[in-house]
C-alpha cells in the first residue's frame, strides 16, 4: 500500500482537496468528503470552499 500524498496529510480520513485553475489563472479550492453509497458505490459529498467549516 502506497503512502499518502504529502499535500494531503492535513485533511482528515476520507476528506478531498481538489484544486482548478480557471482560464484568467485564479485558483479555486473545494474540500469533498469521500463517501459510499447504500450500493457500495464511491460517491463524493460536496464541503464547501472553506477547510475549518468543512473539517466540521
């Protein structure tokens, strides 16, 4: 099993960073929280932009 990603350590078990680019170069950051359906289907819960609101 592979190590976790160095930029991630941060974020809580089962919590994304997913970071865009958009075309005038600003960057924009949202948290997921990596969830499963009752099918056992991955499903990703939007958090929010904010890290200590979506740590909540």
């Amino acid at each position: 099993m592979r190590q976790k990603s160095t930029a991630n350590r941060d974020l809580p078990p089962r919590m994304i960073r997913r970071i865009r680019k958009g075309k005038s170069g600003k960057t924009w950051t949202s948290y997921y929280y990596d969830g499963r359906t009752v099918d056992g289907k991955r499903k990703e819960i939007p958090l929010g932009t904010d890290l200590d609101q979506a740590k909540v």
